[in-house]
C-alpha cells in the first residue's frame, strides 16, 4: 500500500508541474501577442496615416 501512495504523490507532482509549465508556456505566449500588438500598432497606425 505505501509503494502505491508514493506513486499517486509522484503522479500528483508530476502533473502539477506540467500544470505550472504549461501555464508558464500559455503567459509568454499571450506576453508575445501583447509586445507584437504594441509594436505593430503604431506602425500600421501610422502607415494607414501615411497612405491617407
């Protein structure tokens, strides 16, 4: 019975750490769109600008 408690508590490590990577993953992501957003924006704000 102790060996099968460890690997649920290994089991349960483990998924947490894919939890806490894959939230890790997903924030630089949305971090990545907002950057690219804020640069692009004023270019194409500006180009429109231009082009107008």
């Amino acid at each position: 019975m102790a060996e099968n408690d460890e690997l649920k508590e290994i089991k349960a490590k483990k998924s947490n750490e894919s939890l806490k990577t894959r939230f890790k993953f997903i924030s630089e992501i949305i971090l990545m769109i907002v950057v690219g957003f804020l640069v692009l924006y004023p270019l194409i704000a500006f180009g429109s600008n231009f082009l107008l």
